[in-house]
C-alpha cells in the first residue's frame, strides 16, 4: 500500500482473495463487480494475480513457479464480460494443500489433481451450457465460441481439457461433432465419470478428434503457459495473453471461453466478448505495451544446480526473520521492486531497482 | 462446501477475503457487490465472519476471542446500504501480525495498534463527510446519523473512537457541536494529528462532551461485545446485532454508520439505512430468531486455568497432524460441527453434534 500512500490515496476497497490458482479470477470477478455496482465512484479497479509456488525434491519440483499479471478494470474497455454465461464448481478436495505451516512446498497428489481438474471443467462447462441454452435458446458447442483458454499448469492437461470438451459435446449429441468424429466417440459412450478419467484409450481418441480445433480455438492462447512454465494464479491470464500478443488484430467481436481452476477447489467458466477498442485501451495497444516477445527475449536461463541452491536458501528463510538479502539485483528489470531485509521482528523492508541505472532509489521502509 | 454438496449445489462463486478484522466486511462488501452486478443470477448471497485468535502469555491474552456470524445478503433486505456514503483507509502498518507460522500467536503492539485505529477512523471519517457534502449538499455531523457501530476490540476504544468523531465535528465546526463542547475543546484546537492521538487531556475532555451523545447512538450496540469480549473479523457485526436486538422496533428508517478496521492496516466507514421490512426478513423477525438474550444466558463459564490448559493442547496441536479430538462434545450446542480428527496427510474430519441427543450423525469425510 506504501505506493498508494506515496501519492495520498488512501481510499481504497478490496483485500486479498485467497483460494490456490483460482484466487486471481475471484479477485476479478470481486473488482469487475464492484466497478458494476452502486457504490463504485469512477476509479479504475486492479487486480494483482501473483504467486510463488515450489516444491520439495521430487517429481513435481519442474512445475513450481512464480509470477505477477495485473489486470485494469474500468468502463468502456475491450475486453467485457458476457457475465451472465459463467459456470462455477466448487468442491472439497485435497488435491493440493499447503498445511505443513512450517515449510514452503505443499502435499500434492498430482493424478488426484489432474483428476479434480476435469471433473470441475465438465461440471462448469455442464452449467456454463445450461446457461448458454437459456440466455441464448439454442445450445452450446466448442463452436460457438472463437477460444478456449485454460489455467494452465502444463500443456498436456489443456490438450486433454479441450478434448474433454469435445467428447462433452459428444455426449450431449452438439452441432460441434461430425459423423467421423461420432464413430471415433461412440466406444465411449456408455462410460462411467470415472471410467472416463481413467480411460487411456478415451483420451488418445477424444484428443485426436479435437486436434484440428485444438490448432485453431486453444494452440495461439498456449505460448506464454509453454515458454515460462506454470504461473499459478496469473497462469490463465498468461495464457490470455498469449492470446491478445497473437491475434489481436482479428479478434474484434470474438468470443472466447476461459476456464480458471484452483485447487481445494474452486474452477470457473466463464466468457468474455472482444474488439477492437480505443487507444490507449486498444488491442493493439494492449499487445504493443505488453511486448510479450521482448520479455520473453529477456529472459535469463540458470543451470537447475543453481535453481536447487535458491531453494535451500529460501528454505532456510522461510517463515525466517533477522536476515538481510544480497544486493546482487543484476537479473531483475529495472524498476523491480525486491526484499532488502527482515528484521528481528519479521517486519519486511523493500528496495526498488532503479530505472535508469546511474540513479539510486532510498530503501522503501515497510512499516512504521 | 460439503454441506453444499451434499444438496448439489456447487456452482458458487466467493472466496475467502482475507484482512485480520476487517475481512468479513471486505467478504460483505464482495457478496453485495455480486447482487448488485450483472453477473448476479437472483439467489442469495452468504457471508461468514469467522475468526479465532488466540495470544502469548502476557496482557494481550484476555483479549482473545473465537468467533463466527453469518449474514445473509439479498433484494428487498430491511437492512440496506448507503453506497455512495462510504470512506476506506488503508496502509501498511505492523500493528498486528502473524509472522511466525509455526506458532498461532501474533505479533501485537497495542499502543500502536490503537493509534492506527484511531487515525484510521479520522481518514475514514473525513472521506466519509467529503462524500456525504458531495451527494447531500450539506455537512456532516454526528447529528445525521441514530447510530455509530464500531469495530470492538475493548469498549474502551469504542467510547475513545466515538469521541474522536465530536473531536473532527469540532476541528471542522460541524453543527453537533455547541458552545459549552467548543469551551471543552478549544484548548486542544491546535495539537497536531500525532500530539491529538496521545493528549490524554483531549482524550478525556472529548469523551466527556461525547457522553450523553455516546449514551444515545452508541451504547444500544455494545451489549455483545462487552458481554463476550472481542471477536475479530464479527465483531463489528456483534456490535450491529446487539443494535437490532435492543431497538429493532424503532429502527425504521433510521440511518446507522458502522466503522470496521482490520490490523495491517484497512478501514472503512459505510452507512445503513433500516426499515422494519417484511417477514421473515423483518427486523422484529431478525431479532426474534436471533434471540441474542438466550444465547448470551446459554454460555458456559470456566476458570482462566482451564482456558491456560485448553491453549497449551492447542499450542500442541497447531499446524500438528496425525491426531484425534477428545469426543466430549457436552458444551457445545446441538448441530455444532466439530473437528473429530487430523491424519497423518494433515485432512482434517469433523462430526456434526445431533440436534436430537437420541440420534447420532457419522463422520464427515472432509476429502476424498
């Protein structure tokens, strides 16, 4: 809040929304509602995604990560909510938890995960279509919208999640399934849920079928999600982005299809309309400023030895108080907010990167 | 959510809003904010304040409290919200916190804790007036209000917060004040914000002209926190309650300003307005059902040693895994849910007491 108080605005709604990946479209959809109801005054409202996620030795430790996407949310923009098609699931799993208080790394049971990942999207993609069928008076298929975009903690669930797709509108006899694919299909369609989830041979065909859609309505939305890795909460935003970095000049009036999981779990459905817009609030514009390829461009590759090395100091400084950081901030962007210290009292102080490099910023104290 | 589940219900939205006291407001603010945007589909909205906070051996301990009160947020509601009259602070304050994840005790300074919520309250307030002269055309004064509900950690703020309110009336020479009030505070007309927050003179010349308005609009609504004590995030809503229960019958159309403030540091001050409504969501009806007089004679008292012994099993069992509860349920009330169990994964399982002591519910399965 320090930037905030910085500039004398200290008049401000909206506190942390917290539920694993997902707490970044709750943030969103709390932020778009307030700008929509009677006690928004006029302001832009933000939305903070950020995460940092790691992993003990093992298997999952290549699926950890860390990231910050902000969203600004105001009138008259180009990207808009059609907010009455939106369909929720939540649920009580233990797919993946963080109860050890005392340690970073959470338990996590990936196939119960990947599991509870499928079972919310259908779910949400059931009640997204009953809504769709309402508003709308005809049904839905993958046709009716232009893109489907995916949380996104590896690439090979959103191949599996768009197929899964598909073999819904299967299942409910959609416009989007021709005769080939029906053929395909039909060993299938006495399945149990479970069955499904499980079925190896349902996947490779439910797949294969969806392949020439998955080229046009999912693949120009994976390239952030496949460059960087996972970004937890901000992981379908990135996605999204993708989106808008390739295609922005032919979405005006297109419909895309998001899907946000969170593990424990919270998932959603939901569906924004595109165009073109007014600069600086344009697509183009919007693609422009982000400059997805320079960023990516700008990345820094480290040898996993040294990533094992960050970890057992972070391991050692989690939940620590009375330490100071190295000043080594050479990696980071200009501009870069990061840790200096904390100290006998776990208050945390930060420091901001300068921008131009031959001028230094004080240290921002955090506190009193 | 298993309860939701268990009714097939599970296309909800709304996660946990998370700011130490103030965080069932932010969730309130959230859920009407829902109802009132376009993605609202016309059911009800519910918000839980829940909270439990326990301290070290030491002064702060008596302050600890556990907590939950739920609200239930839709059309027509006989308690409905002033939008446009609302002020919020926030900014980075280490007034209390919880650093140390291995124990569940926070860290707390009470004397700064206290002039954080007093300074917030005056930023609140005077974005509040700002606002109330901008939509009404007129000052602001106490006078415009029947009621001021404050968040409660101790009663004692309470009667300083309302004082600190005549105080900002006499600094802008609002019309709650007369002139024998101006005699009292004129000498302290000229302290700076800091030297005000610490003037035990002012503190006790302002609460004196503060008492028979404190006596009037405040008072009504202290009765729960001062008989249970504090309970964090429902206390400001504890203190609303005790309102509804001791003057539901003369609530029409009067106008209540209620102050929640959450360490860390996020306030805001937002207005009500009440009308008797219709049943079953009658004020007179509320009150009724709530039947605050039963609950409050149904407590059980037991001895600090008890309470001493009961926090070091909890020091124990904190963040602990791989254990069961004692099954003595005799204190709590029929239809309680309670913890029955942590396994060695960290799940936790809970039990719910019968509402007929003749019959026996199972255990939930908190999981898969």
């Amino acid at each position: 809040m320090q930037i905030f108080e910085a500039c004398g605005n200290t008049d401000i709604e909206g506190v942390d929304s917290t539920n694993a990946c997902y707490g970044g479209t709750a943030a969103l959809f709390n932020c778009v509602n307030w700008v929509e109801s009677a006690s928004w005054d006029g302001r832009y409202g933000l939305v903070v995604c950020t995460d940092s996620a790691v992993y003990a030795e093992g298997p999952a430790r290549p699926t950890g990560g860390a990231a910050a996407i902000a969203l600004l949310i105001g009138p008259d923009a180009p990207i808009t909510f059609e907010s009455k098609l939106r369909g929720s699931h939540m649920a009580h799993a233990y797919d993946f938890y963080k109860p050890n208080l005392a340690s970073e790394y959470p338990v996590v049971d990936g196939k119960l995960s990947q599991t509870c990942y499928l079972m919310a999207l259908d779910s949400c993609y059931k009640y997204f279509c009953h809504k769709f069928e309402k508003f709308e008076g005809k049904q839905f298929s993958v046709n009716d919208a232009e893109y489907f975009v995916f949380h996104s903690p590896y690439n090979k669930l959103v191949q599996k999640s768009f197929a899964r797709l598909l073999f819904n509108d299967f299942v409910r006899n959609a416009s989007s399934v021709d005769e080939a694919a029906k053929e395909k299909l039909a060993p299938f369609a006495a399945l149990t849920g479970d069955e499904s989830y499980q079925s190896r041979d349902l996947e490779k065909a439910s797949q294969q079928v969806a392949k020439p859609l998955y080229d046009t309505k999912v693949q120009p939305t994976t390239l952030i999600p496949k460059q960087v890795g996972n970004m937890y909460t901000a992981s379908i935003y990135a996605a999204f982005v993708s989106l808008i970095h390739n295609k922005h000049n032919t979405l005006n009036d297109k419909r895309v299809i998001l899907f946000s999981y969170g593990s424990g779990l919270t998932a959603t459905m939901f569906s924004l309309r595109l165009r073109e817009g007014q600069k600086p609030f344009s697509l183009s514009n919007i693609a422009s400023i982000m400059n997805i390829e320079k960023k990516l461009k700008s990345r820094h590759e480290i040898q996993p030895e040294k990533f094992v090395e960050t970890l057992k100091l972070m391991e050692h400084r989690y939940g620590a108080k009375d330490f100071v950081t190295s000043k080594d901030y050479s990696l980071l962007a200009p501009g870069t907010y990061y840790l200096t210290e904390v100290d006998t009292m776990y208050r945390r102080f930060y420091s901001k990167k300068p921008k131009d490099a031959s001028c230094e910023n004080g240290t921002v104290e955090n506190g009193h």
